[in-house]
C-alpha cells in the first residue's frame, strides 16, 4: 500500500518533462511568430524559458529521499510549486489581454 501511495505522489508532483517540453515548445513558438504585431510579446518566451529551468529540479524527485531534491524539498517542489503559481497569473494575465483583441483578419 505504501509503494502505491509513493507512486501516486511521484505522479502528483513530478509531470517535470512534459511540463519541460510544453514550455520549451511554447517559447519556441512564441519566438518564432516574425509578424509585424506578434500575438504573444517575445519576453513571455524567455519567461516560459526561465519556468522549465526552475521546474528542472523536480526530474530528481525519484532519487532522493530527503534534502532539497526529495518531492517536499524546496528545490524539487516548493519553488517549482510558487513559480507554478506565477506562471499561471502571467499566462491567464497574457489570454485574457489576448481575448480583447480583435482577431488578425478582422479591422478594428
């Protein structure tokens, strides 16, 4: 029972690569919009860019038991888990400000 608890936290807090190739491929693709009124602003690249390395230290939560590397340390979990919460003020902050545009074919 034990083995599955650990095994069910070791999914609950450690998504570390998917979330890595997500933001990777959203800042990629954010850099890569050449337009003249780009949708996203370039900064929000590098910042997508700047979550994934701190989300980095959460692919050692299966080695560690203890320390700032174990799934309750501050370098696997409580910094991933704040800068998280930023990360999603920022994007919710950047959709919302998106959704008041008007779309790229029509005229304003």
């Amino acid at each position: 029972m034990l083995a599955l608890s650990d095994v069910g936290w070791f999914f609950l807090v450690m998504p570390t690569p998917a979330v890595l190739i997500q933001l990777v491929v959203f800042g990629i693709a954010i850099l890569g919009d050449d337009k003249a009124r780009p949708v996203f602003p370039r900064w929000l690249a590098y910042f997508n860019f700047w979550v994934g390395v701190l989300f980095f230290a959460g692919v050692f939560i299966p080695i560690f038991k203890t320390g700032p590397f174990a799934w309750d340390g501050l370098l696997a979990f409580w910094i991933p888990f704040l800068v998280f919460g930023l990360w999603i003020a920022v994007m919710a902050w950047q959709f919302i400000r998106l959704g008041g545009q008007p779309a790229r074919g029509e005229r304003s």
